[in-house]
C-alpha cells in the first residue's frame, strides 16, 4: 500500500462515528471590528506600533513629491523601482526631476535599492499591509529593497482579517487565491541575537505608507 | 503504540536519555542561566501584556481548542480537500509515512532538478526529520535562513527554543561563529555589535537566496479550502525561500491543517499573541500553487511533504489532544523545568512540556522517559495554551504507561509499590505514617533535618527537610483541627 493510502485509511479508521464537534458560526474580537473613522484611526495607531513611516496626503499627484522628501531626509537614493501596477505609472513623476524611477523588477535589480508598490488591502486590526502577486506585482519588491513604500488608498483599509481575505480573493479572481498573499506588519527585524530587536533582517529596514484620500 | 519492526514506523533521534545530567550541567552554566530568565519573565510578560488588550482572548481559544477538535475527527476528508486544492492550483503533494520516507522524497525532489544549493527558512518538521544532513549527503549545500536557525546550523547544534533557536547564546558566541563561518566568502573582519552581526547574516544570505535552487520553509498552516500553506515569520527569510528559487518544497506535519481562511484569521490572532505578545507577527504569507504564467516572479514548481511520523498514531488515542499544538513556545516560557534548564537539556527538538508529550510519542517512551518526568505539574502550561492542551494530564498518561512497561528506574518502583500496598491498608498506613512524624522529629535539630539515611539522602544532600510539626494529617484531622 503506498503512504498515501495507508495514511488515509489509517485515519478513515480512526474517524470518530457521529459526535464530531460543530463549528459552526465565527468570532471576531472588537479590535476587528472597527468602521468608518475610527477604523482609519486605529490604523494609523497600529501601523506606528509597527514601525512603519506614515505620510498622509489628500492627492494621487503628492505621491511623487513625498517620496522625495523622506528620500531626501534619508540620505543619497537616486534610484525608486516602481512597480507596474497602472496607477503607480500614471502619477506625475515629471514633477520631481531629481528622482529617477526604473521599471526594473528582477532580484539584482531590487536588491537593496527604494521601490514603491501599490497594494491590496491594509488590516485596522493589526496595522499590516496586504500585498498580492499578480502581472503587476512581483511579489520580491516587498522583501529585497532595503525602503518600501506603499501607496495605500483610504477605501483599502478593511477592519480584520476577516477583510483582507476578500480583499485576496476578489483579486484572485472570486474563489482562488493569487499565488502569493503578504500581509507585512512594518520593517524586517529579528530578536534572534540576545532577544534584542534588530530592524533589516532578511527583508527591508523601512516601509513607508503613502495615505491618500479616496 | 506501533508496532516494533515496522519500516514506516515514526522515527526521531533524542539523546533525552541524558536529560538528568545535561540538566545538571544547564543550572551551573552562567550564560545559559542569563538566557532563560529572558523567557522566564521577559516572554511571560509580554505575553501577559498582549493578551490583556483582547478582551476575548480567552473565548478565542475555546473556540481554537474546538476547530482543532473538529479538524482532527475529520482529518483524513480535509487533507484529501486540501490536496484536491493544491493540484488545481498546479501543485503536488506528497505524503510520508515516516522521517526516511519524508527525507526520500525531499531529496528525490532535490535530485530531479539537480539542485545544488537549496535555502530554507525556520521549520521543526524538518529538523524532526533530521533533513539537513540527509541532503547534505546527498551533495547539496543547505542554507538555514532564519538567523537563529543559521547561528545553531553553523554551531552543529540542536535549536534552543522552537521560537528562539539560538537565544542560549551571547553575541560574543554568535560574533566567533559568524567570524569562523564567514571567512570563506571573504568577510575577514571580525564584527561584535549586534546590528553589525545582522547586517553581516543578511549579506551573507541574501547570496544564498538569490543563488539556491530550491527554497525548503515549512508551514505554520495548512488551509483545506484554498489549498494554501500559511507561514508566519518575523525576518522575511520564509518568503525569500519561497518566491527567489525556481523550486518551493513545503513540509509539515498533517495535524496543520484548518478549514477555511476564517479559521486561519482565528489562529493567526492566537499565534504572534502568545509567542511574544505581539498583535501581528511581521510576515504573515500565503503561498497557493507555483507560479501563474502571468506573475513576473515565483517558483515554477510548489511541492507539499505531508509528514505523518507517529502523528496517526496520536490521534484516538489519550494523546490526541497535543495534535492541537501551534508551536507557540508559551508553555515553555511559562515551565519552571524548562525556564531553569533550557532547550537543549531535553535531548530532542521540541522541549518544555509541548516536547515531554511530543518526543515520547515520536521516539519511543524508552527514549524519552525521563521527559514527562521532568514537569512539577504547577499547570502553568495548560494555563497558557492557546488551544488549551492539558499538558499535566498528558504527561501523566506517559508516566503511566512507562511505569507499566517497566522503564523507571528500580529504586523508584519499590517505593512507589510499597507506598501502594501500604496505602490500601489504612490501619498500617496511619500507624507508618504516625511512626515516620515521630522518627523525622527525633532526627530534627532546630526543626530541620539535615541528612535523611539511605537513597533518601540523594533530597538532602542539597537541602534540608523541614519535620514534620503537630502529628499526622489525619491524627490533626481526628482531634478536629483542621487549620
């Protein structure tokens, strides 16, 4: 008999008769369940305990703008890898002729550098952001740049889990999920030497959301 | 519970036999000592303080407890869901009955695409397995990636922690190893900070990603619904493993597996909150199928190892319970033994009292005995499950089971026989035990007893006995003085 079916019928035998324990129903704890302003709130509250840089703007078109002032503040980044998603590509990056962006997405390329990438959805209950892969998003720029920033649009913000989830699906097309769905809570960091806090393990050392209106 | 010579049999390598004296040895080490108190109170805290802002905390892990429940009396009809999902999705799943069988079919799956390097983040299965060195025999290079992970791969020894592998070390230790291990890509300045010991780990590994041929990482869950693995890190290092080399091998235990992602949202609110506290850990990712023609990056192949080894076993039987388990350290953050004589004591990779009920199961009672031993039943474990595993009660099903089969040691078989034929004859018993009062009494100076004769010397050698006051429970009890 090979692994698979004797593992199977193994635990066909062992299938406890008739008194299999309901689930029905679902719990969601208040933290999720936040609406409307008070969702927004929470998560800029929960996105700083995370660590991420936040810049609150009322236009698409400040985008560009911002991102050179944090760079700036920064030091020397010549270079923003911008992702492919359409509304990254349409915002006006003549206006900030000081910064040159580069479409170029393969992993020598994003290896330590800034990008920005639009995302799917990001979570009140915890502060994290929602990213997924598709044509327009490789799922790399969330982890081998050294500075992410993510444009997040107000309409995004889903209270809980519960959200991100349709968020995921509705962009896997309903029923399926897309092959790979991030939910990144803030810089990389690791406790592994002496249990203290090092920010830029293994992915980037800032993530930066850019909140428009709308 | 399987029976002997049985080729698909769970296998699992302990040294738990020596539990006694790597104990003995852990309470002098200074360093050691320095480390768990970090868990001890640190972890325990921030557990405290995390769980305290959700009101339902509590209501969330009966409900965990209950989907658990559910998952295990219907296992066989979700994994069969799940692998139905994960070949829609244009992935394979593969099922081993045992280590050898597990690591088979990694390396089959290693050989078939000539892999040279492979990279892997975090994952207790594979270190259960003993993966590592399987491949390595085959030829392959194998990377650790989580840094914990890659300090104990570079040191040759067995995690401390399941969440903090290497937390028993000081960065003096990590600074040595990393200048011993990084020589050869040419990093010949020894560095000493702690942030400087990151940056070097990431540069380091950030080659191996790009370079390795197949990424390995585990799986924290499994979701029947979509046919996805979760996984849940803090680095970043699972999703590098899973998205830079063209082939991603998943593998994990077949008790992993939740429903719907409802359930997963459930789980993933316990899991970082009783960790470290935490709302959120800082990666929390879902990885369904290979690669989709369209996605600009990604693995061209995905491939789940579900790995049976004594899990089967487990389930219908007392133990079953422990099949709940998410691996979140809370109950040997909150052990007495564990906090005093930390991971590697044990002999096995999973320690505390999660790894007392585990390693048995796994490695055979007459190789883990003295695990479910090690346990001052305070409770404080099943107090802090967040899928409410009654750990003392599991343990105490193996001290039953050993006791019947004979594995304690003679000494301990005598008194426990003679205290039972005793204790069922209550005449005698209250005449020894009267007797007994009046004789540690007499042996008392100042109240203490400072040398107790014969094996019972062993308890006194490093303490002194207080004597018994006023008489017998039982004589205090007749003459009506309860206090």
């Amino acid at each position: 008999m090979d692994a698979r079916d004797e593992i199977l019928g193994k635990l066909a035998r062992k299938k406890h008769g008739g008194g299999a324990t309901g689930i029905s129903g679902h719990m969601k704890p208040a933290v999720a369940m936040k609406t409307g302003e008070e969702m927004v709130a929470q998560f800029r509250e929960k996105a700083a305990k995370l660590s991420c840089g936040l810049s609150e703007l009322s236009r698409m078109s400040e985008v560009p703008g911002e991102i050179e002032r944090v760079l700036g503040e920064i030091g020397t980044m010549p270079v923003l890898h911008v992702s492919d998603e359409p509304e990254l590509a349409s915002l006006p990056w003549e206006d900030v002729p000081g910064l040159r962006t580069s479409r170029e997405m393969d992993r020598d390329a994003l290896d330590g550098v800034a990008a920005l990438s639009a995302c799917a959805a990001a979570s009140a209950e915890t502060g994290a952001l929602v990213l997924t892969s598709d044509a327009d998003h490789a799922t790399a720029i969330g982890y081998l740049p050294d500075f992410h920033f993510v444009l997040l649009r107000k309409s995004q913000i889903v209270s809980g889990f519960e959200g991100i989830w349709a968020a995921a699906r509705t962009n896997g097309g309903n029923r399926d999920l897309p092959r790979a769905v991030n939910i990144i809570g803030g810089p990389s960091r690791t406790g592994d030497i002496e249990a203290t806090m090092v920010m830029g393990a293994h992915g980037p050392r800032s993530v930066h959301i850019l909140l428009v209106d709308g | 519970m399987t029976p002997p010579n049985d080729q698909h049999a769970p296998e699992m390598h302990v040294t738990s036999e020596r539990f006694s004296e790597n104990a003995r040895h852990a309470l002098d080490d200074k360093v050691l000592q320095g480390g768990l108190f970090i868990f001890a109170k640190g972890f325990t805290a921030l557990r405290e303080i995390g769980i305290s802002q959700v009101p339902e905390f509590g209501d969330m892990r009966d409900r965990a407890r209950d989907v658990k429940n559910h998952v295990l009396e219907n296992l066989g009809d979700y994994l069969k869901q799940f692998e139905e999902r994960v070949i829609a999705n244009g992935g394979r799943v593969h099922w081993a009955r045992n280590a050898s069988e597990a690591n088979e079919i990694i390396g089959r799956l290693c050989a078939e695409v000539n892999a040279k390097t492979v990279v892997k983040s975090k994952s207790m299965v594979t270190e259960e397995l003993e993966l590592n060195p399987h491949l390595e025999k085959q030829g392959i290079e194998v990377f650790e990636s989580d840094l914990g992970e890659y300090i104990i791969q570079l040191r040759k020894e067995k995690p401390f922690h399941i969440v903090g592998p290497a937390l028993h070390l000081t960065k003096e230790q990590v600074s040595d190893t990393f200048y011993e291990a990084h020589q050869r890509y040419g990093r010949t300045e020894k560095v000493t900070e702690k942030e400087a010991l990151v940056r070097e780990a990431r540069i380091v590994l950030r080659e191996r990603f790009k370079q390795a041929d197949v990424g390995i990482t585990g799986a924290n869950f499994l979701v029947a619904e979509t046919g996805s693995i979760a996984l849940v890190t803090n680095e970043g290092n699972a999703d590098l493993s899973a998205t830079l080399p063209k082939h991603h091998i998943a593998v994990t235990g077949i008790e992993k597996i939740v429903p719907t992602l409802e359930d997963l949202g459930l789980f993933l609110r316990l899991l970082p909150r009783s960790a470290l506290g935490l709302d959120t850990a800082n990666y929390l990712s879902l990885y369904t199928g290979p690669k989709r023609d369209s996605d600009p990056d990604g693995p061209e192949t995905f491939d789940i190892v579900l790995v049976d080894n004594g899990r089967s076993d487990m389930l219908g039987s007392e133990f079953q319970d422990m099949l709940r388990c998410i691996r979140c350290g809370a109950c040997l953050n909150g052990c007495p033994v564990f906090t005093s004589v930390g991971g590697q004591a044990y002999g096995s990779v999973y320690s505390g009292p999660m790894g007392a009920v585990w390693t048995p199961a796994l490695a055979g009672i007459t190789h883990a005995a003295n695990l479910p031993n090690a346990s001052t039943f305070c409770g404080k474990c099943e107090e802090v499950c967040p899928v409410r595993i009654p750990l003392p009660n599991l343990m105490r099903h193996w001290r039953e089971r050993e006791f019947e089969k004979h594995y304690t040691p003679t000494g301990q078989r005598w008194g426990m026989g003679a205290w039972r034929w005793i204790a069922g004859k209550p005449a005698l018993y209250r005449l020894a035990s009267s007797m007994g009062g009046r004789v540690l009494r007499a042996m008392a100076r100042k109240g203490w007893v400072k040398k107790l004769p014969g094996f019972a010397g062993g308890w006194t050698e490093m303490r002194d006995l207080k004597a018994p006051e006023g008489g017998s429970f039982l004589e205090q009890y007749e003459k009506g003085r309860r206090s």
